[in-house]
C-alpha cells in the first residue's frame, strides 16, 4: 500500500500537480520579488540538470560546471552588449559555444579518470575564471558587463516584465527535465548509468566509453549554457564572480540535498535552499558554515539525497511488507522500484 | 645575470611553499587515496592560526608557527576521524563530495570570525640580505632553508623510523600493510597530521611576503593538485622536484612573459601535460 502510494508520488498524477503550482505560483505569490526568486531557483535548477547528466548518471565529478554558466553567460552578455546582437540569436550562440567547448575540454578531460578528472576540471573551471577576471580586451575584466539586452518577447508576450519571464524559464525548466526522464529512460541514459556503475565493465560489453562520456559532457555543458544565458538575460548585469567555484559547490550541494542522479532530486534540492536561503537573509554570507557539514552528513549517512532516501525507505517498506509472499513477487516489486527510481 | 637570479631565488621560494603543501596533499592520497580538496583550507586556517597567536596572544613567531601547526594537525586528525574513516568504503566520488564540504565550512568559519580583509602577517626576518647586487629578502632566504630542513625531517622520519616505515609500507601496498599487522587507523591519523602540520608551516613561512585572508588557500591548494599530477600521485619526490617545477615555472613566466597571466601557466602546464600523458608525468603503473 505505502509503496504504491510512494509511486503515486512519482507518477504522472503528481508531476503534473507540481507543474500546476508552477504554473499558478506568480498568482499565489505576495510580490514581484518571491517571482524573482523562485524564476532564479528555476535557472540554477537547469544548470544542476546539467550536472546531474555528468556527475549523477554518468559517475565524473565535473568540478567546471560553474565556469560553462559562466561562459554561457558572458556569450550572451557580450554578444549583446558589444556586439549588438539581439537577445534571442545570441541565446542560441551561448547554446552553441557552450557545446562547443565542452566537446573540446570533454575530449581532453574525459581521457582522465576519477580524481584526475576532478582535479582537472577544478584547474579549467579556474582557467575559465581567471581567463574571464584578466582578459579585459574582451570580457571587461572585473568591471563586468553591462546593459545586455532584454529577451524580447514574440508578439504578444514581452519577456521583459518579471512574470513573463518566469514563464519563459519555467517552459526551459519543462523542457530540461522532460528531455531528462526521456534521456534515462533510453539505451544513451542506461549506457550513462552502465559507465557510473563501472567502466570496465560497461566497456566489455561494448560500450564506446569516450564517445558516451564526451556526449554526457557535451549535454551537461549545454545545460549550463542554457541556464546561464537565461540567467544573463535576468539579471542583466554580470561580472567574473559568476565563474567563482562556489557556484559550482553550491550546484553540487543542491543535487546532492535533492538525490543525485535522480529526475526530481535537482529541482527539490535546489527550490528547497533556494527558498532556505532567501528566508534566512543573514545565512547568505555564512550558509556554507551550514551547507559544508550538511554535505558531508549527507555523503555519510543520505548519500542518495533527498529522493533518493525516500525510493530506498519505499523500496524497504514494500519488501518488509511481503517478505512471506513468494519471491517472484518481491522480485517484481524490485523491478518496479527500479522503474519508479527511474522516472523518479 | 642579476635579474636571472633574482628569479632563481623567487623561484626557488615558490616552489618550496608549493612542494610543502604538495607534500601533505601526496602523503594523504598515498595512503588513503583521497584527493584532500580541503588541504588547502587546512593551510589557510594555519595561516589565520599563526595570526591569532602573534597578534591576539603576542606570541613569537616560531612558537606561533608550532602552536599553528600543532592546531592544524590536531584538526587534521579531527576530518579523519569524522569524516573520511566514514567513507573509507564508499564510492570516490563521495570523499571528493566530503572534502569539499569540510573546505566550504572552514573557509565560512574563518570568515565569520575574521573577516574576509586581507591581513599583513609580520615575522622577525625583515632583513634584505646584499650578494653584490642580488637581493635576498631574508624571510625568502628563511622560506628555502626551512622548507629543504623540513624535508629532509620528514625523509629521515619516513626512511628511519618504525613509525614512518609503516607509513611507506601503507603506500605500498594497503593489504601488505594490514597482513603484517600495521593499525591503518594510526597510519591515517597520522598521515592527516603530518599533513595539516606541513600546510601549517608551509602558510606560516609565506604569510609575511604574502596577505592573510579566507581565500589564500584557493590558488595554493589548485597549484599544489598540478604539482601531485605532474610528479604522480602520491610520490614523495614527484611533490618536490613538481613543486620546484611549477615554482620556477611562475617566477620564470611571470617575469619574462606576463605577470597578469602567471597564474594561469601552473594550469596550462597540467592541461598540456595531461592531455599529452593522461596518467602524468613520473607516474609508474596504476595508483
């Protein structure tokens, strides 16, 4: 009984409740600013997709994740401000030069394995921030760039107003987690999950491991390009700090409160502290001294965040409901928390 | 010729610090096998540790720099315990996770209670020493000396000692180790030590010519990962003669090439050499 209930959780029925209260929130919300608020959750929630795809399903902790929003940003920042571009083809060249580089920096990196991956990604997460902070010619060094244009809007709607744009991140939002379940419902998403699981293995069976991994990379950057463009577009103004490494502690921390490698987990954990964050103004400043014990107390004790737990606690309730009924059925009740896991 | 030895001298400065804290972060990962992401918080909070016992207790600078890394060695001790003893059998990617945390909650503690201005450190060796032209700052001179003594301390422990022995003996080989019945909890404990320690003295020795603040350890602890790649992961020499490397590298580069850009030669190297050589550049079979 939990357990179907615990499913229904993670069903059809449920998803789309969440995406009514997304739909209805500018109405409930009590001012302009918690729209705000909640449109940024939804950004940092696309580019923690993003690192879902890498680190959650494919095993590679991508430590340069923050440095692709960055760039993604600074695409889109700089081709409107001092190019003069307008808002949406230079949206789609952010898209395209994240991809881009994280084919090139994919095809190197993903040469190394575990910490050596790591610790590589941290070095050319640094590069891009020192790159961005020094190259004044370009990127306007620490002053930042400003006046980026607004996201115009198609007819009738304009992007430019706070509610709008909520709408146009939550339609991105929408996408990027659809795209998600299809991803590891399909063979690439379970070849992801066959490489985390290990890759000698998954490479005896003839798993081409450089093309799968660089493909995750290339789709993980693509993410933070997306949500960094659209973050450009929110905040119109940005400066080096955007490719600062706590940003990309802060994304690691977010899938790892929601469940790592999970559909759901990214969005819950990264709306959660968002919303913990905004409501505990003077945590701001200091949240890590909260955010680095948790996420060591959730490594040890909740490595699965969030989600996660929660699939793991159903999956042991509905055998310890039926340990006495034949095996065959347990058997099928795994099979169906394996599949609930994955459309989790 | 002068200029070139000035460089010589930075260099040689640089590449000490640098091959301390590579020391600590390579004893760590040949033992445990966990990139300390948090060594160079350790280092930073060695750094503010010294701070407190000179300007708040008024304490000399020698007995600031034991007392520093007594605390970060004890706190060394402490991550072990809490943390990484937890995660001995869980997967990589979650030490990685873990060491980050510890790195984000000390980097906010030290914020909180020191703030995040950068800090002048002063220390006893103020004197500029004259060679016919060449000048050698007298805590640089301290920085050299200091960092050849303590390694060849830590040689002497490893090499001569029953307690370093069971130190290189875990290197070697973890199981060897255990069936010959070393305690692997004292080992670790140990190593953590030694490392925090190292960081300690490392920042205490490069404060006076550098700043104090939250964010030191940043630049450092990326420097020292470079240098652990280049002279393979968990080999003592590689830390040296890779620390060394990277330090001439930067004094070298920064001086001839372009100052702004110096700090991005360490990371250009990794990635030239990482992508020539993906298992680095000394390493021997698989660690």
């Amino acid at each position: 009984m939990l357990f179907k209930l615990g499913a229904m959780l993670m069903t059809p029925g449920a998803k789309l409740a969440l995406l009514v209260f997304a739909i209805v929130f500018p109405f409930l919300a009590s001012n302009e600013y918690q729209v705000y608020v909640m449109a940024s959750a939804f950004v940092w929630a696309i580019a923690v997709y993003g690192l879902n795809i890498i680190t959650g399903f494919c095993g590679q902790l991508n430590l340069a994740h923050g440095g692709f929003f960055a760039i993604g940003a600074y695409t889109l920042g700089l081709l409107t401000a001092d190019a003069g571009w307008s808002f949406w083809p230079a949206f789609v060249a952010a898209l395209v030069v994240t991809a881009v580089l994280g084919f090139f920096v994919g095809i190197v990196s993903l040469r190394l394995k575990e910490h050596y991956f790591a610790i590589f990604t941290l070095c050319v997460g640094f590069i891009i921030y020192l790159l961005i902070d020094k190259w004044e010619e370009l990127t306007h060094g620490p002053i930042g760039v400003r006046d980026i244009a607004e996201p115009y809007g198609f007819g009738l709607v304009d992007f430019t107003e706070t509610t709008p744009f909520y709408y146009l991140v939550l339609a991105f939002l929408v996408f990027a987690i659809w795209f998600m379940g299809r991803l590891s419902r399909s063979l690439l998403g379970r070849t992801f999950i066959a490489i985390r699981n290990g890759d000698e293995l998954a490479q005896s069976l003839g798993i081409n491991l450089m093309r799968n991994k660089v493909l995750a990379f290339v789709l993980s950057t693509t993410y933070a390009g997306l949500a960094g463009a659209l973050y450009a577009g929110m905040v119109r103004f940005i400066g080096p700090e955007e490719a600062n490494i706590v940003h990309t502690f802060d994304m690691i921390t977010y899938l790892l409160v929601g469940g790592i490698g999970t559909i759901t987990g990214p969005l819950l954990g990264t709306v959660g502290i968002v919303w913990i964050t905004q409501s505990l103004q003077f945590l701001e400043e200091y949240r890590m001294i909260i955010f680095g014990p948790l996420l060591v107390l959730l490594v040890i004790f909740f490595p699965r965040g969030i989600t996660g737990s929660f699939l793991t606690w159903m999956h042991r309730k509905a055998q310890s409901v039926a340990p006495e009924k034949k095996r065959t059925e347990s058997k099928v009740t795994t099979t169906r928390t394996r599949e609930a896991e994955n459309n989790a | 010729m002068n200029l070139f030895l000035q460089q010589v001298i930075n260099g040689l400065t640089l590449g000490s610090i640098y091959g301390l804290v590579a020391l600590g972060l390579t004893l760590v990962y040949g033992i445990l096998h966990i990139p300390n992401f948090a060594h160079g918080a350790l280092y930073m909070v060695g750094a503010f540790m010294s701070y407190f016992f000179m300007v708040d207790l008024g304490v000399h600078y020698w007995l600031a720099m034991a007392g520093s890394a007594a605390v970060i060695a004890l706190l060394g001790i402490v991550c072990e315990r809490l943390v990484f003893h937890p995660l001995r059998h869980s997967p990589p990617i979650h030490d990685k996770i873990a060491a980050i945390g510890i790195l984000l909650f000390l980097e906010a503690l030290v914020q909180m209670f020191w703030g995040a201005d950068f800090r002048r450190m002063s220390s006893p060796f103020t004197g500029i020493m004259n060679f016919d032209g060449l000048i050698i700052p007298e805590q640089r001179l301290l920085i050299i000396v200091a960092a050849f003594v303590l390694v060849f301390a830590l040689q002497m422990f490893l090499r001569k000692t029953m307690t370093g022995a069971t130190i290189i003996a875990m290197a070697q080989s973890r199981e060897g180790a255990f069936l010959v019945g070393i305690d692997a909890n004292r080992v670790a404990m140990m190593t953590f030590a030694i490392s925090g320690a190292l960081a300690a003295v490392a920042a205490t020795l490069y404060a006076p010519i550098n700043l104090v603040y939250p964010a030191m350890g940043h630049l450092v602890i990326m420097k020292a990962f470079v240098i652990i790649i280049l002279g393979g992961m968990g080999s003592i020499p590689g830390a040296i003669v890779g620390g060394m490397i990277i330090g001439f590298a930067e004094a070298f580069g920064g001086f001839y090439i372009s100052t702004a850009y110096k700090d991005i030669i360490a990371f250009g190297l990794l990635v030239l050499i990482l992508s020539i050589r993906p298992q680095g550049l000394f390493a021997k079979g698989a660690h």
